[in-house]
C-alpha cells in the first residue's frame, strides 16, 4: 500500500524536532543536485557565450579597478 503525501506530511510532523530537521535535509538535498546540474550547465554556456563575445570583438573589456570604481559609483547613487 503506498501512502499519499498528506500522509507521508503526517507521519514526519509527529517526528521528534531533530529528525524532522534530517529529514527537511535530505529531502532538499535530493531537489539541489538537480537543480545545481541546471544551474551549472546554464552557467557554463553563459560564460562561453561571454566569452565568444570578447573574443570575437562584439564586447570591450575594462580593467577590474575601473568596474569596481563603477560599480561603486552606481551603488552609492
């Protein structure tokens, strides 16, 4: 017999405080890696694609010192 989510919900709210927190853990644990999977391949072809920007021309760099200062202008407004 499988039980539903409700009851599966029920069950793990009767938990004693720290196994409650185990399980939260594992259970987002095993959410992250999928996601972390996405966001590591989405990741990575954006920094190719950044990439093949600078390389090909289509983007001019500047030195880190002159972004900070510019980013830290920007923040300050």
């Amino acid at each position: 017999m499988s039980l539903s989510v409700e009851q599966i919900a029920e069950e793990a709210l009767s938990l004693p405080s720290e196994a409650r927190v185990l399980l939260a853990d594992r259970l987002v644990e095993s959410l992250d890696s999928v996601e972390d999977e996405k966001i590591h391949r989405l990741w990575a072809a954006e920094a190719l694609r950044r990439r093949d920007e600078v390389r090909s021309g289509r983007v001019k760099t500047i030195p880190g010192g002159e972004a900070l200062k510019r980013v830290r202008k920007a923040v300050a407004r």
